[in-house]
C-alpha cells in the first residue's frame, strides 16, 4: 500500500505550538489576497518531512504561498506558508513545514488557537499587471519569492484550495490541527509558477535544506473573503489518519 | 444486458522482481476463463506512472495476448488516451487495427483523455486542450481506418497525403467509445454516435433520465464513424460467493483497497485549476456510490458484491435504468486471492448470467 511518512515528529514537538483550546473561535477574514504556487519536489525528503499519520501525494508536490490579510481581529497582516501536500487517508492535505509572519500579533494567535508555527519576517505580496509576487525575507535575505506570471482569468470555482494540518501540542497530547478555511472568490487567476526558495532557511529544519522544487507547475493568485473556522478535526501523528482521526467539539458541530 | 471484465493493473507494494509479472499472469488466466464463461468483453485501461494504482501502460500488448489465448471475448482498447503527448492519432489507428486484425474483428476502442495530474502533468499536456485533441482525434481515427489515403491539416496535428495501414478487420471499422467520468461526457459521447463507456450516476433515477437523453441525442447524432455505436456500459465491481455475507466483506475490502489506491492520485483539478476537469475522473462517480450507505447487507446500492440472488437484484436495477453492458473489476491490488477470483467468475456465469440470457431471450421472442 501506499507509502507513510517517515518524520520524527517527536524531535520537533519541543519547538511545535502549545494550543490554549481545541475549541477557539473562528476569525473572519475579508478581503484577502492570496498568491500560491502548486510544484512539485522530490519524493523521499518529502516523505521524511511528513508525519507516519500521512501519505505523500502522487506526484508529492508542496505549496508555496503568501497572503495578505487586511482585517482581523487582530489587524492587518501577511502570511507566507510552505505545506506539502499529503493524503489523510485519502483526503488532499497540506502538511505546514513552515510560515513567516509580519506581525507578533497574528504570529501567536495563529499559534495558539490553530497551531501554526510561524517565525517573524517580512512578507510583502506585489499586484502587477504582468504578474503577482510574494516575497520574503529574514535576517536581510529572500528566503522565497513566489510568482504567479501572466494571470489569466478564470473562474474561482475551479481553483481547490487544500486544507492545511499543523503539528501542535495540547496538554500532554501531540497532534495534527486540520485548518479548513471558506473561500469566496471575488477575482480568481491562473499563470504560470515561478519560484525561488531557500529550503535550508524554513520549517524548523523540517526540510533539511533538501526539498527541491522539481517542476513548476501552476499558480493561482486571487481576491477572497474567508476566515480561520474553529477546528473540527485533529489526527494522531503517529497513527495513520484513517485510525487516528477524531472529531472534536466545536461549534456547529456535534461531538462523536 | 451484456457482461464484461476490465483491468486496472493494480500492483501491490512491496514491489520484487515477480510483482508485475504475477498480476499480469493473474490477469491472464482470469481473461482466459471468462472467455470460456461467456463474458463478452474484456477492457484494459491506459494509465501510466501511477503507481500502484495501475501498471497499465501499455493495453495493447496485455490486449494482444489477451486475444492470443482466447477464442470469443471481445477486446476493448480502452481508454485510449487522445492528447499529443501520449498518443499520436496514426499510431492509435495503427495499433487498433493491428489489434483488430489479429483478434480477427473482436476489437472495440475506448477513447479519453486522462484526469490525472500525474500523467498529465508527466506527459506535459495543457489540461484546458484535451478536450479538444480527443474531439480532433476521434474525427480523424475513423476516416484513416476507412479511406484508402488520408491528409489532414490541423490544430493538434497534420499529416500529408498518406495510406494508413493497415486497415481493420472489422468493416466498416470497430465500435467506437467514450470513456464517461465527467458530467456531460456521455452527451458528447451521443452528438457522435459513439457509445458511452463507464457511465455511472448519482443515483438510478437520474441514470434513467440521462439514459434517455443520451438515446434522443444519438437518434439525431452527426457520427464520426460509419456507423453509430448506440450502447450505454457500466463499470461496476464484483465478488459473487455463496455466502451472501462472505461475498460482501471481501468485495467491500476489494472497493474500499482501490478506492485507496485511487485517491493517492492528485487529480488534475486539484493541480490545475481549470474548467475543463470538473470532476476526479478515476471512476469517481463509481467510488462514490460504492461508498454509500448501502442496504441492510452492508453492501453499497448497485454494486454486484454478494451472493448471486443479490448480485441479480442489484444488477436488473442497472438493466432497468437502459445500461446495455456492465463490465467488472475483479479484483483490486489483489487483495482477492487469483483462485477466489476465479470462483467468482465461474459463479457469476453459472448463477448470474442465466438470470439475464432470460430476459434477452423473452425479448425476441415477444
């Protein structure tokens, strides 16, 4: 059967988020603009930078996106994400290896209540006619730069965005948070990828400086409304997620 | 109603030197059986890089063996997939008609474009032109069966005035399919009088509704062949055992193992935003109803798992919604031992098929 990711998770539970709650509410995020770039990277670094709980996507290709988030509840800001994409059983998910952040703010929100960890930085998402870019830089260096070039339009119902798992702590338990946002799409394009990508420099070593981007493939960059819903699932990461997935109470949601 | 088999290929992790070969000898004797049982078609897919799931990349070398140990079963050539890439329209009509000519006329073609983004992507194909190219291919096909020299001046490919060679068996050539997984796809398949290959629905009341459309649509079709292939086939799973409940727990491990493989696979349209892929393709309407809630048997609503008296009722549910075939998976990463795949065959010919010879037979005869 399908192989399992390899990731010892427990070495890097030290540094994984503590979550206050499994039950936080959700924030409502309007007007958010979002560039991301779908390519594909080499299969065993990905399989070692996903949990057992995870299947690698066939091809394995990750996510390279930065959005910029104008309302919140705790103000404006921007964040770039890095996530491989995986099967929780047979379920798209995106693996966060690792997020910059341009506010302390949302930076320990995110952590707390959804179990992002995320590092401080500068994240800047350019509009240009011919193209978007977003950007980051840490310490004075590009640590990535992702472009969606010559966007044509299309349709925002064809665009599927995946669903993001963080590893995080709560109490004594590890676990993987599923993060399933809403998207309503007010402008949606598709061009093509572009991507320069400092691996060594994301995902608390997740990446061991080795996933190399192989294929550029797409990407889309797009105007949406959408929100960080309270979470309704969380998955054992040591267990595959077909056995170790529950759901947990939340709101609008009945408990097992 | 008409039964037939078709293959995946699926291969099973841990991958040795034997693997693949079993799976395709496996696969072989199964073909060879229901040909002596009466199924009427056997169809390989054409799938490439995906692992696991299928190891299928080349049906007609399978199909041509196929053919050699066997005497009546039809061959179905299907899906062959009709993006430049992966396939030039000459060596399809090339190869098909090879086919055709030593299986002395048994050949039916399937024709498609895939919904993976590993092939797709593998093979560097614009998912927003398949559409296209299969409707340029499937125009071309037939007329270099049926004309004695063929040029042609296109978008996806252009040739000077040459004989392709060389021509089918059958005259004036073979049926022509479509592979049906997007919604709408079946309508396509009826404006050009080819028939629909893997038509499965939502549920057998909207079956019946696209089945009549599908029938008024290709009474007034504009066919790309010589002549209209009319017929509806289904795919569908099946483990026929005596024992009802036996039969379904190991058909349901068989769905659910391919269900499994199948969703390893990144569809185009979660790669690739684009209109031209609006649903996962891999029979995903299939996978959708053999995961359904399913009857007080635990057996998904259609899905031909069980003892043959259930297998009956499932089935004649299919027959009265207007599907003219029904092919079957037999097994999935072979999950199913080979000598219980071959006893649900011998079953199914034995218990089943009687039940639906019957009812064709009460037809001619009213």
């Amino acid at each position: 059967m399908a192989a399992y990711g390899t990731l010892a998770f427990e070495s890097v539970l030290d540094n994984a988020p503590a979550l206050k709650s499994l039950e936080t509410e959700p924030w409502t995020l309007p007007g958010a603009r979002l560039i991301q770039a779908s390519i594909e990277v080499e299969r065993e670094p990905a399989l070692a930078a996903i949990p057992p709980a995870l299947h690698p996507s066939l091809p394995p290709y990750a996510l390279f996106a930065v959005t910029e988030f104008p309302e919140s509840p705790v103000g404006p800001f921007r964040l770039a994400q890095v996530r491989i994409v995986t099967r929780a059983g047979t379920r798209p998910r995106g693996f966060l290896v690792g997020a910059v952040c341009d506010s302390d703010v949302a930076a320990a929100e995110l952590a707390a209540r959804w179990g992002y960890s995320v590092v401080p930085g500068e994240v800047k998402l350019v509009e240009r006619h011919d193209r978007w870019i977003g950007t980051v830089v840490r310490d004075g260096a590009t640590i990535m730069q992702v472009t969606c070039r010559d966007p044509q339009l299309i349709n925002g119902a064809d665009i599927d965005l995946v669903d993001t798992l963080t590893l995080a702590r709560h109490e004594s338990e590890s676990l993987l948070m599923q993060v399933d946002p809403e998207y309503v799409y007010h402008a949606a394009h598709r061009g093509h990828a572009e991507l320069e990508f400092d691996s060594a420099s994301w995902g608390r070593g997740l990446l061991a400086g080795s996933v190399r981007p192989t294929s550029p493939n797409v990407a889309v960059c797009c105007r949406v409304d959408t929100d960080l819903p309270t979470p309704r699932f969380v998955i054992d990461p040591a267990k595959p997620a077909l056995l170790g997935t529950r759901r947990i109470s939340a709101v609008g949601e009945p408990a097992d | 109603m008409k039964f037939g088999i078709f293959f995946e290929l699926s291969v099973p992790r841990p991958w040795d030197d034997e693997t693949e070969h079993s799976v395709y000898m496996n696969a072989l004797e199964q073909v060879r059986l229901a040909d002596e049982l009466g199924f009427d078609q056997v169809w390989a897919v054409e799938h490439h890089f995906l692992e696991e799931y299928s190891h299928c990349s080349a049906p007609d070398v399978f199909l041509s063996a196929c053919a050699a140990q066997t005497k009546r079963i039809r061959v179905g050539h299907g899906i062959v997939v009709c993006v430049p890439g992966f396939n030039h329209p000459i060596r399809i009509a090339e190869r098909a008609a090879v086919l055709d000519i030593i299986s002395s006329g048994r050949l039916d073609l399937g024709t498609g474009r895939s919904a993976t983004w590993p092939e797709l992507g593998g093979f560097q194909a614009d998912p927003d032109e398949t559409k296209k190219s299969w409707d340029e291919y499937i125009h071309c096909i037939p007329k270099m069966w049926t004309q004695e020299r063929f040029e042609y001046q296109g978008q996806y490919f252009s040739m000077p005035n040459r004989a392709v060679l060389p021509k089918p068996y059958q005259k004036p050539h073979p049926p022509l399919w479509v592979a049906v997984s997007s919604p709408g796809t079946e309508f396509d398949a009826a404006d050009r009088g080819m028939g629909a290959l893997g038509v499965s629905f939502t549920s057998f009341a909207a079956q019946e509704q696209r089945v009549k459309t599908y029938r008024e649509r290709i009474a007034n079709c504009d066919p790309v062949g010589e002549f209209v292939n009319n017929q509806i086939a289904s795919v569908n799973f099946l483990y026929c055992h005596p024992e009802d409940e036996e039969g379904v727990k190991i058909g349901k491990n068989m769905i659910g193992t391919f269900q499994y493989m199948a969703g390893q696979n990144a569809m185009a349209k979660e790669v690739y935003p684009t209109s031209s892929y609006p649903t996962g393709g891999l029979l995903a309407a299939t996978r959708r109803q053999a995961d359904g809630p399913g009857d007080a048997r635990g057996a998904p609503e259609g899905i031909a798992v069980g003892n043959p008296a259930n297998i009956i009722r499932e089935l004649k549910k299919w027959e009265a919604a207007g599907v003219d075939r029904v092919n079957f998976m037999l097994n999935a990463a072979e999950v199913i031992p080979q000598q219980r795949v071959l006893d649900s065959l011998r079953l199914f010919a034995k218990e089943v098929m009687p039940a639906f010879q019957k009812s064709e037979l009460a037809e001619v005869g009213s």
